[in-house]
C-alpha cells in the first residue's frame, strides 16, 4: 500500500472547481437582488 504524506496533494483542481462556484454564486446572489429591486419598482 501508498505510503500517504501530509500535506503533499495537489489542490490545484479543487481551488479552481470551488473559485469557479464562488464566482457563480456571486453572479446567482446579484442576479437575485437585481430582480427584487426591479420587482420593487414596478409594484409588483
């Protein structure tokens, strides 16, 4: 069996995948607030 190191797994793939969701989610949360105050001015 492997012998596993601490702290020697490459992360590269992971920081990318969860920077790509943190981008996402930001562009969701605007898109959300941008329809509610769209939704507040025209009374809906």
């Amino acid at each position: 069996m492997a012998e596993h190191k601490h702290g020697s797994m490459d992360t590269r793939v992971q920081e990318k995948t969860f920077e790509g969701f943190l981008r996402m989610s930001m562009w969701v949360a605007g898109i959300a607030v941008g329809t509610l105050i769209f939704l507040a001015l025209v009374n809906a």
